[in-house]
C-alpha cells in the first residue's frame, strides 16, 4: 500500500498551541506523540489532539507546506482549521484512536 505524505496539525486544544508536523504515516506518528515516544514539543504543551491533515503527491511538496504553514501568522493557521474542523474536534477518533479526556478552552487570538 502506497502511503502518501500528509502534513498534519495537533493542538493542545481549541485555539490551544498548535504543532505542525509532516509524515507519511499518520496512524504510526499520532500513535509516537499519544505514547511519548516522541519527546519535546508536542508533550510539552500536550499537543495531542488532530485538529488538520492534508495529503500531498510528494514528501517534497510536503515539507514545502509544512514550512510555509509554520510561517503564517497564527491567525492564519486558525482559520485554516476552522474551515475544515469549525468545533475543534479530535480527528484521530476517525482513524481509530480513543477520544482523549477534555482539554481546557484558552484562547489565545
């Protein structure tokens, strides 16, 4: 099975702080950040929840727009979660995993 490269956001909650990261397999790097298998940023901030994914044709055009996104002001990001995902749900339930206990709601924008 052909897997594609997807850029993906992961929040700490609703306009919580956002991890913006790029893989070619989702379900294997959702599971690293969930076990702590990946330290650092994410389990810092307990960045945990997919709020954003898309998939890209190639790993380059991949990291392109994982670091064009990392550029954009947070306002930016904000909307373009919302457009797809408007109540910030955990979009790792659809791809198998458990929901994760509720976040607190910090604005920040």
């Amino acid at each position: 099975m052909e897997r594609l490269p997807i850029v993906y956001i992961l929040a700490s909650g609703r306009r919580g702080t956002l991890y913006i990261g790029v893989t070619s397999d989702l379900i294997r790097r959702i599971h690293e950040h969930r076990a702590g298998e990946r330290s650092g940023f994410v389990s810092r901030y307990s960045a945990y929840r997919l709020v954003y994914h898309e998939t890209h044709q190639t790993m380059p055009d991949a990291i392109a727009r994982e670091k064009q996104l990392k550029n954009w002001h947070r306002a930016w990001k904000l909307n373009l979660i919302e457009e797809k995902n408007p109540h910030w749900e955990d979009l790792a339930i659809g791809l198998g995993f458990a929901p994760l206990p509720p976040a607190p709601h910090r604005p920040y924008a």
